[in-house]
C-alpha cells in the first residue's frame, strides 16, 4: 500500500502546475522536509528549512500555539516562496509560517494531504508511505 500511495503522490505531483516565479521552497520542519526534497526534484529551486514545532508525533498539538524554534537563517525578503509540509489539519502552522514569513513577496502553500493552494489529496489523515513504522 505505501509503495503504491508514493506511485500516486509522484504522480499527482509531476501533473500540478506550479507559478513560473517561485524563488525558493521552504519546508516547515519537521512534516514538510520529504515534500520539499519532492518539490526540489521537480523544480529545481532552493530549499531552505523554518523550523516550527507545534504537533507530536501521533499529529496532536504540543501546545495552544505553534513554536519557532529557530529564526530563518536565509534571506527571504520580497522573494516569492513556496511553503511546503506533509499535512494540513487546521492551518495553523501555515498560518504561524506565513506570519514569520511576513517579508516575502508572496508565499504560495503546499501539502501532500490537506487545504493548502497546491494540494495532492484533501482527505482524512493517512499516514506518510515514508514514515517508518514505529516499533512496539
């Protein structure tokens, strides 16, 4: 099932349509780290990492808000950004991320599995065909 859930997500990425004036990829840490490598494969931009904690491993929150762990360390001002994670439940950290994000010149999302302006599937959570399987 993975293997053939990864099949789909490649595929359902090669067919989007991306702006043409994207300057860079940014992964939101931890989630948007593999989508990320994923959009850089198929668009060739940098990608550089914002570091934001805000959900546990089984995907609920860690607290009432999402934390910047670390400030963005490359320069983003009047750049057009695309933000990329894994999933997108509430839009919190989207929204947490494009208010440290504020410089840019646009910030476009997207998510493997959620609302975001490039979306691969809208659906309940299913778990990432590349998250390895947690031991008993």
């Amino acid at each position: 099932m993975a293997t053939k859930r990864f099949e789909d997500i490649l595929q359902r990425l090669t067919a989007l349509e991306f702006p043409a004036h994207l300057d860079m990829i940014v992964a939101i840490a931890n989630g948007g780290i593999l989508p990320a490598a994923l959009l850089y494969e198929r668009l060739g931009l940098e990608v550089n990492v914002l570091r934001i904690n805000w959900r546990k491993p089984d995907n609920s929150p860690r607290g009432p808000v999402p934390v910047l762990l670390r400030a963005p360390d490359f320069d983003f001002a009047g750049k057009h950004l695309l933000l990329a994670d894994d999933r997108v439940k509430t839009g919190v950290t989207l929204d947490f991320a494009r208010k440290v994000l504020a410089g840019a010149a646009s910030i476009h999302t997207f998510a493997i599995n959620g609302n975001a302006d490039f979306a691969l599937y809208d659906e309940d959570c299913f778990p990432m065909p590349w998250r390895l399987p947690k031991n008993s």
